[in-house]
C-alpha cells in the first residue's frame, strides 16, 4: 500500500512541512501495510522539494529508496520494484515525469 502525503498545498512554512512529513513517516514505519510513501511537495518556488530531498538525505540507511517523481516511470528499475511490492497502486502521476512529488520506499 502506498500512503500520499501532501505538505505542498496546506502552505505551510517549510520547518512545518518537514516536520509534519516526520510524523507521517514515523508513523507509516509502524503500519506494515504501507510500504511506500507519496510525498506531495508541489511546483512553487522549489524551497519545499529541495528541503524535501535534503531531508530524505539526511535519513541515509532508513529507506530503502527515495525516488524523484521525475524517475518514477517503468524504465526505473527501483519504481518497478517499489510499485510491485506496494500491490501496483493506482497512482496518476507515473510516467508522468512529475517534478511536484517525491516517493520513499520504506524498509
């Protein structure tokens, strides 16, 4: 199961944003049944996905991949896997090339 979570249209400041993405991720790492997560940063300025990236940086060692929506399609190998062990979720933006959103696939 793949979970969304969208910090990029409640405008909120980024340490907000960061820190309501912890909380969803900490506790998406309890919950077996979610196995990747969506993370909708937006288009904007780009402040929230480059802190968003950093952030997921920052995290070495705790996810298995971190995938720019840009990458998630079916020429990367990683999005394949990760779509195949979330049940292939319905998911709009694959393929699309979607700068507005970042996946984490989780251990």
């Amino acid at each position: 199961m793949m979970k969304t979570v969208d910090i990029g249209h409640g405008n909120l400041s980024v340490d907000i944003a960061l820190s309501v993405l912890e909380s969803e991720v900490s506790n998406a790492m309890f919950h077996d049944e979610i196995r990747s997560i969506k993370i909708v940063h937006g288009h904007g300025s780009g402040t929230l996905r480059s802190a968003v990236h950093q952030w997921c940086n920052e995290q070495s060692g705790r996810f298995r991949e971190v995938i720019p929506g840009e990458k998630h399609d079916l020429f990367h190998q990683k999005s394949v896997e990760m779509r195949q062990d979330c049940g292939f979720p319905k998911d709009r933006d694959f393929g699309r090339k979607n700068r507005a959103v970042t996946y984490i696939w989780l251990l």
